[in-house]
C-alpha cells in the first residue's frame, strides 16, 4: 500500500480541484458498472485512475475478436474468456487500491429478475442498453436511491443522462461569480473602518495602498449623501460616481483606484438575494421534517437567516479578492470579513440546532463544519431534479422538442436523439440493429425511417421531419461502437460520475447529445 | 499472432464508417472496404506530448485505424501523472519470465526491511545496481539472478510486494514507455517514440507526417508546432495556397473540467497564431508587491522563490524538480507569511505556485482526446465532416460544447502567406539577418536562415555555425541561385512584450530591379 504522501502525490492534479473531501467521497463510492463495452470500460478506467472506492463489473458476454478493435482494456489473451472479468483485471492493474469485483451476467437479465442486486452502490453506469431495460433500471434506483448514469455511444452519436429524485449541491465552484463585498450593504464594523482612511490624505504612499473597498465605501456613503440616501443606480449616475472615484485621484497610475473604477459597479449591486436563491429558499422541501436530509435543513435555516437576521442578505461568505493595498490594511479587512462570516455562521447554528430539535433529531446532529461550509457557499448552492426516463420517454417537453427540431444549431443532436429511440423500436421489431449487416442497406432505411417518424407522430409531432440524410447515417453507423466516441462519452459518463459522488459542481442537467459529425453536441432538457 | 491484427473482423465497428457512403461526408470521402488498411499503411501520424492527453490520443488514433505513429516529449514520468496517464504504472509486466533487471521503488518505511533481507545468504545475488533519492522513496535497479524457473521469479516478487516495492515507471521516458505499452496491447500497429525537445527535430522529421495532433500543455510549445506545420505551406501567385503543402494539425487542451479541441487547416482554417488571444498571457505578481506589501500566500511563497532565493543562494539556481529547493521556499514563505500576519501557505500549494501546476484529472483528458482522435480520422478518411473549427468544453456547470468558427487573420505572419521584404541585390547575408532585427513586423534577432532546406546560416550548434559562417559575406541574392522572388525560412528569437521566444518566420523575398515585374503583380493583387 501506498503511503499517505504517495497517494497525496499520486492524485495532486485532482486534490486541487476537488480537494480531500472530495477524495474521500470518492474512496468510499461503490460503482456498478452495466456492460463493458469501450463505452462503459472507458468511464470506469477514468474512476479508477482518480481512486474511485469500489467496481463491479457487470457483463454477460464473452470477448469476441471484435472487441479487440475498439477496447483497449482487451487484448488477444482474452479471446473466448469473460470480457467483465478482462477487463476487470485490466483496470485493477490501473490502481491496485480501488476494489475491483466482476458479475459475468447479461444486465439485462438482472434488471428482470433480480432488482435487489444494485441495492449496495452508490451509482450505476448503464452503458449499451435498450429503452425497455433503462426505463425498467431507472426505477429500480429511484425506489432505491440509487444514482444512475446512462450512457450509449452508437456510431457518431451517442448520450449521456443522468437519473436520480434529487441532487443538492452546495459546493458548485462556478467558474466567475460576483465576489460577497456587501460593497452596497456594509455592516456597521466595516463602514468604521474605512472611516479610518481619509480619501484627501496627501501621502501619495498611503494614498496608492488604500484597498478599493476602502475607497468604494466612503464614496458611495459620500454620493448617497447627496443623493439622498441612495446609490448609483442609473446609467448617468453610475457615470458621474466614477468620475467621483477619478476626482480622488491623486494620478492616473494609482492601481487601487483604477481598481475601484473597475469594482464601482459593486456599489450598486441590488440588495437581497438571487431569484435562483430565492426559488430555493421557496421550495416547498423546506418544510422539513426528520426524514428531511441535512442540506433541506440547512435551507430551512437559511431562509429563516435572510429573513430575520441578515437584513434579506444570506450569510456572508468572508473572503476578499486580492487587490492593491499595504499589508497592514488587507490583513485588517480580511479579518473584519472573516468575523462577520463567522457571526453569521454562528446564528445560522443557532437556527440549525432549533430546527433539528423541532423536527426531533439530535441538535449536534449536524456538524459544525458542514454548516461553515454551506455558509460560505450559501449564495450558489444548486438543486438539479431530474424527471424519470419513463416519463420523458413519453411525454417529453413539447414545445422544447419543437425548438430543437426548427433550430440548425440542434437539428443533428435532436434528430439523434429521435433516432436513437427509433433504432430500439427497430431492434424491438426485428431483434437486431438497422445497419447491422453490410449490404441492403436502403432497405433498411427505409423500414427505419416510418419508425421515426411515427415516434414523432406519436408526440403529436407531425409539423417538422427528419433529415432523411440523418436516417442514412444511423444505419450506415450499423450500432458500431467507435473507440473515439465510446471514450468521449466513457469521459463524459465518468465526468459526470465525479460531479454526483463528490457533491461538487453541477452535473448534467438534460440528456446530452453527443454530434460527432460537426461536434456540435447539445443538451436537451425534456 | 500477426494474423489476428490484420484479420478484419477485428475492426468491423470502425470499418462501418469507412466503408459505407454517406451524404454527410467529407467531399473526398471515398469509402472502401479498404479504406483503414490504405490509411493504416499509408497515412503517418505524429503525436506531440504522451502525457495525459497524449496517453490517450495514442490509444484512440491507435484503436481508429492509425497504424503508424510516432510521439515526441521530452518529460519523464512522476508520481503525480498516475492519476490520469493511464499507460504508466507502480508495477507493471513483474511476471514476465525474460525480465532481467528491474526497477523498483521502495517506499522510505520499508528500506529497512528490504535492505534486511538483501542481506541474507539466500538473496545475495541480487544485484542493486543503483539507488537515488526521491522525495518519499528511494529507487533501485536490480539484477535479478539467472534463476531458471519463473516461480523462483514469483517468490521475489510476491516478497517485493509484501514489503511495500513497487515496479514501477517512474523516472522513464513518458514517450518510450507509452509507445511500448500501446504496442503491447494492440498488434499491428507501429508506435516510434522519441525521447527529446520537440526544438530538436528538423525540418524534415515534420514534413514526414500526414498529419499532426497535439497534447500539450504549453503556448510556446504549440506555437513552434504551428509555426513549423505553417511552414510547409505554399502559396501559389495568386496567394491561394497549394492543398498539397497543408499539414493539418488537430490540436487539444485541458485544465480542470474544462477543455478545448481544435482543427488547423493551414491557409484554410486559423492557425495558433491567428487567434493567439484566445491564450491570454500568464499574470504575475509585481516585484513591489512581493518585497514591500504582500496580501495574499502566494505572494509569500513567490517572494521566497523570487527574491529571497537569490539573495540567498549566490549562483546556485532553484531547480523546482529538487524537493529540497522547494522545501526551503515553502519554510521561507512561511516565515514571511507569519511575519506580516498572512495565512495559507501550504506545501501543495507553493508547489502549485511555483510551478504553476494546471489542474488535471483523467475524464477531461479523455473527452477532449477523443474529440480530437475523431477528428484526426474524419481528416484522412472524410468519413465525416469536420469540426470548424473550434471546440470547447466546460464540465463546471453541466456539460456544455460549444463550437465556434473562427476566422483567420490574413496578415498572420505565420499562415499568411509571408512578410514581403524588398531587397537590394547586394544585400549580404548578414546584413539580411540585421534586417529582421530591426523590422518592425518581425523583430527576431539572432536568425538563422534556411533556403529550400538548404542552411544559409545557421547560429547553433556549433559546427554548423562555422560550415555557414563564411555565407555571412556573401549577397543573399546569390544564395538564392539569383531568383527574381522566392519564399525563406528563419528561425531565431522574436520579442513580444519582454518575452523572448523561439520562432519561425517565413518571408516572401523579393529583389529590387530584378523583381520588378513580379512586384508589381504582388502589390496589385494584395491592395
């Protein structure tokens, strides 16, 4: 076994982005893995490279000489022999520490008859499988709670979608997000502080090293002054406040105040919360109860904070961007921002303990840890529902489809995806893939084509066809699993994975359509 | 076995693509049967870099009918690449009964107990050839004796595994080991490494290749890449460029969950330099801020890799590979960190600052190569079409592709088709070469010059420089074979905003008096 400082650097290029809780929801996640095609093999080989906890491998089929031309994970040797247990030992040898198991079973069969075999993993990936098994697999994990990821890569095309109740996200590291200065709201010990700097200062030293905060406060208290009370807010006036910024200037080379030019728009920042915020804090999954899970009770909470305690701000998130500034004067505002976050945190515990207590769980049971950091992220926390496939199936989102299907930017991936579900019909049907044999193809065309165009019939779609070009392809792919897609969508499976183990970022909140013929891949919301 | 490798039924998914018509296809797309044998035999792919995306690349161009492929990088393999390149191991092939010597990797916790039983009688003839330091582990190579059975080989290695040794690829030629590997796996295809700088090939090492994909993780290594793909364009008068002089290149990226895949058609599509922005230049931290007001833990720690380095160690430079220089820095900015009341200064992240550690993890690599392996396909066969021209991923919030048509910019002064430069017919070479020195569109100083592959003047290594020297004197129009216009290559230094870095030029030369008629023809047709 690997030492700790061995595996800290083993995994150093992940641990900076998801970090050492982030890991460890990793090492205790139990994966299934359904079909070990390139498809499933490649996104289960990204997990088990990051330290995913535990594989099964579940594949009813034997390595045929076919298998070698697209799955790395096969080679010769494994001709004849059962391809979940090669290629569980392929990846076993990718990383002795993850606990690797194989089931050589059709999943198909499982998904029949034996429903309580996922009930021990965290999340399922089903790769390759038909509509009637993945609407069939998809219940079987909700009633279970079970995260599922479905995945199929089928010539150029191929999807990724996520399935599961709900996914609650506090963590969501969006890439750009307005910073939590309260530039526009400050508290009454950070209004004190920048009382203490004197913007007409004649130290030019002193003058260049006041933090914009410092700068932005006392100006805007200066123009609400004479503004009656409020801040910029027009276009003209948001103008006329950086032309006040200019006129404190002492010269044109002073970064802080080029600085605070930049971040006057901070000034006027509406006060309150975000509607997606506020969508959240409404849902009716606030009511909680003692079945509720930890975050609902956090935002039970929260609400009750905005409410009654913040002013209708969330909890300060007390961290500041760097900026030009002496040392002395950026240590004191970061700790005047940390002990605000810190006060705040604190009622919020306050309010957590008392709901736990009326709902009759234990008040500690929450630690202390999980509050500070939902706290800290309070202002991007993320909820993705996602609808059952069964439902989606058949009765998808109308008027959604019908933008998809007048929109050229979508009309590959919407057209796929129509296929997709038309190309299982057709399998239904004949017990094969269309395509599957060279020769006669146009025949096969055209018994593909009135299948889908009566699924779009059925949906009430009779307005826009298909691209009788589009239904070309999908039999000339014949169901071939093409190495380069299976791994795009084995990465993307495996991506998304990460995003729903770790509980960081925001998964996949459609079905994604993968375009392999000009790469213009679309999620479809339906 | 090479029987199994060319049986077809090997490849019958890929084969479908190829050998099927279609309607959305590439306008050359002639499918055939034998359409992945004429590519496998035919079509020579180099791929540059064989870390985390040129692990993959190798396996998806190798596994999509590419059969002969070369890979060029010059890094080594380290702890920190096992975690997405997936072609290197801890052990790896232990069983195999020719092995000889093999490399170990002890961690420091169990040196004892491996050196306790070196010692006895039995095991004494094992050989430890060498050992060195790493961080946390020392490493080995050993003989192993001349046993004649395989399971005395087992009984060492079972004895290796137990006391915490490991086979392991650390410290080996990413390139070497990669190909090996990728060749292990799939018969039939041919893998050439080459351990080295990419600046250390010539001209004619790229011109070989049909087509050139990239997993790099550097602008500058990208731009050379471009410039030499560029390079090989041609134009014809009417400043059209030849469709047999384009190399195309099929470039990928990645950072975090975020990615971005690209294809260069040179002379069709932008190359790296059209649209360099799209890389905006790494920001650093004022010399003052560091050494007079320092806010953050990155201040600190690049103030003692900075500054108080040098000041320190007189001479001696930071290596950042060495554990001991980057200890010292980070003990440093601590100290400093404590001085001004700063928090977060942590080992990972001073390693992270220092060298300036990308985020990487194995999905991201995966999807990005995938997308560009496809495309390299899509390029020589026209199976499809293809992308245009500019794709990029983001995993942060959902999965979002976008694909974006960029437009060249016709001035590039690598794609484009050259600086003009007028010369007097007595211009020697080395009045030349202070010529683009000064030239405001080119400022490269230090140039060498090649003509039709031919070195007119060469600044390094050393021994080309004295076999060209004596051109230096010499009228470049007579090292021009007395051509009225023609195309010259330079390479050299150029200067960009303080930064210095290798470059290529291509310019189109035209000589005063002689030329006059092609001049006047060029400057019509480009107003």
């Amino acid at each position: 076994m690997a030492t700790a400082e061995t595996k800290k650097t083993k995994y150093d290029r992940q641990l900076r982005i998801w970090g050492e809780q982030g890991q460890s929801a990793l090492e205790n996640a139990n994966i299934c893995l359904l079909n070990c095609g390139p498809t499933g093999s490649e996104a289960l080989k990204n997990l088990v490279l990051g330290g995913i906890g535990s594989i099964t491998v579940v594949d009813g089929s034997k390595v045929e000489i076919h298998d070698l031309g697209n799955n790395f994970l096969l080679d010769e040797d494994s001709l004849g022999k059962s391809k979940a247990k090669c290629v569980c030992s392929f990846l076993q040898e990718l990383n002795d520490a993850v606990k690797a198991k194989f089931v050589e079973e059709v999943p198909d069969n499982l998904i029949e008859k034996s429903p309580s075999f996922f009930s021990e993993f965290t999340l399922v990936i089903a790769t390759q499988l038909t509509e009637t098994s993945i609407v069939k697999l998809d219940k079987i994990c909700r009633e279970a709670n079970i995260m599922l990821v479905v995945a199929r890569s089928y010539g150029l095309t191929g999807m990724v979608r996520i399935s599961m109740k709900e996914h609650t996200v506090i963590e969501s590291k969006p890439d750009h997000f307005l910073d939590d200065l309260r530039l526009h709201n400050p508290w009454p010990e950070l209004v004190e502080f920048a009382k203490t700097s004197d913007l007409s200062m004649v130290d030019p030293v002193m003058h260049k090293h006041t933090p914009y905060i410092v700068v932005l406060i006392n100006l805007a208290e200066k123009w609400a002054k004479g503004h009656g009370g409020c801040l910029p807010s027009s276009r003209q006036e948001k103008k006329d406040f950086k032309d006040l910024i200019k006129a404190h200037m002492l010269n044109i080379d002073e970064e802080n105040y080029k600085e605070a030019l930049e971040a006057s728009f901070k000034v006027s920042v509406p006060r309150g919360i975000s509607s997606e915020l506020s969508q959240i804090i409404n849902d009716s999954a606030i009511e909680v109860d003692s079945r509720s899970s930890d975050f609902w009770v956090l935002v039970a909470a929260l609400k009750e904070f905005i409410e009654n305690d913040g002013n209708g701000e969330p909890p300060l998130e007390g961290s500041i961007p760097d900026m030009t500034s002496s040392t002395e004067s950026y240590v004191i505002l970061q700790k005047i921002y940390q002990a605000k976050a810190e006060s705040d945190c604190l009622v919020m515990e306050r309010r957590v303990k008392s709901i736990l207590k009326r709902i009759g769980r234990d008040p500690d049971a929450i630690s202390r840890a999980y509050i500070k950091n939902f706290c800290k992220n309070a202002r991007k926390l993320a909820i993705c529902r996602y609808r059952n496939i069964e439902d989606e199936f058949s009765s998808p989102c109308i008027p959604e489809l019908q933008k998809c299907l007048n929109d050229e930017d979508y009309s590959y991936a919407v057209g796929f995806y129509i296929l997709l579900r038309a190309v299982d019909r057709f399998a239904a049907n004949h017990n094969r893939f269309p395509g599957i044999f060279d020769g006669g193809l146009n025949e096969e065309i055209s018994r593909l084509k009135p299948i889908a165009i009566g699924i779009l019939s059925e949906l009430g779609l009779n307005g826009p066809t298909l691209s009788e070009d589009l239904i070309t392809e999908m039999c000339r792919f014949g169901a071939s699993e093409l190495h380069a897609v299976a791994a795009f969508i084995g990465g993307v499976a495996s991506q998304e994975a990460i995003k729903l183990v770790t509980k960081q970022f925001v998964p996949l909140k459609g079905t994604f359509m993968f375009n392999g013929i000009d790469q213009k891949s679309q999620v479809l919301i339906l | 076995m090479e029987g199994l490798s060319s049986d077809p039924r090997r490849w019958r998914d890929v084969d479908k693509l190829l050998s099927r018509p279609g309607n959305i296809v590439g306008q050359d797309f002639e499918p055939s049967p034998t359409l992945r044998e004429d590519i496998g035999d035919v079509v020579r792919v180099l791929v540059v870099g064989a870390g985390g995306l040129g692990c993959e690349l190798l396996k998806d161009l190798a596994l999509s009918g590419f059969k002969n492929i070369d890979v060029i990088d010059m890094d080594t393999i380290e702890v920190s690449n096992l975690n997405r390149q997936f072609l290197f191991r801890f052990y790896f092939g232990i069983l195999d009964s020719e092995i000889e010597k093999m490399e170990l990797l002890v961690l420091r916790e169990y040196q004892n107990s491996l050196f306790a039983w070196l010692g006895t009688d039995k095991k004494r003839d094992l050989i430890v050839l060498s050992a060195s330091m790493l961080r946390d582990e020392h490493r080995f190579c050993i003989v192993l004796p001349p046993y004649q059975h395989i399971h005395q080989h087992f009984t060492i290695y079972i004895y290796l595994l137990i006391s915490g040794v490991r086979i392991h690829d650390v410290g080996k030629s990413k390139a070497e080991v990669a190909a090996e590997r990728v060749m292990k796996r799939i018969n039939g295809v041919n893998i050439t490494p080459h351990f080295c700088r990419i600046e250390d090939k010539d001209l004619s090492f790229y011109n070989d290749f049909n087509i050139i994909v990239l997993g790099l993780d550097s602008i500058e290594a990208r731009s050379y890449i471009n410039s030499i793909a560029c390079g090989f364009l041609e134009y014809d008068e009417d400043d059209r460029p030849l469709l047999e002089t384009i190399k195309p290149i099929v470039d990928g990226g990645t950072e975090g969950f975020k990615g971005h895949a690209r294809v260069i058609l040179p002379g069709r599509t932008p190359c790296f330099e059209c649209n360099i922005w799209l890389f905006p230049p790494q920001v650093k931290f004022p010399l003052c801020t560091l050494a007079e007001t320092p806010r953050t833990a990155a201040h600190c720690i690049e103030y003692a890799h900075l500054i108080k380095w040098g000041e320190v160690h007189h001479g001696k430079s930071f290596d950042a590979d060495d554990p001991e220089h980057m200890q010292w820095v980070y003990l440093e900015a601590l100290k400093r960190a404590e001085l001004f009341g700063i928090t977060g200064v942590t080992f990972s992240l001073t390693q992270g600052v220092v060298k300036n550690i990308i985020p990487a993890i194995a999905s991201t690599n995966a999807i990005v190569s995938a997308a560009c392996a496809l495309e390299a396909l899509k390029i020589v066969s026209g199976c499809s079409k293809t992308l245009s021209n500019y794709l990029t991923y983001n995993g942060l919030d959902g999965t979002h592709i976008k694909v974006t048509d960029f437009v060249r910019d016709i001035d590039c002064l690598v794609c484009g088709p050259g600086t003009l430069l007028e010369l007097d017919t007595s211009t020697t070479l080395s009045q030349f070469i202070g010529l683009l020195g000064e030239h405001p569109k080119l400022l490269v100083s230090k140039a060498s010059v090649t003509y039709r592959g031919k070195n007119l003047y060469m600044q390094s290594p050393p021994i080309l420089e004295e076999m060209t020297r004596s051109n230096l004197q010499i009228p470049i129009f007579h090292l021009m074979d007395k051509v009225p216009k023609d195309t010259l290559h330079i390479s050299g230094i150029s200067e960009k905003n303080d930064k210095k870095a290798s470059c290529l030029r291509k310019l189109r030369v035209v000589f005063k008096g002689v030329a006059d008629e092609a001049l006047k023809m060029d400057t019509t047709e480009s107003s």
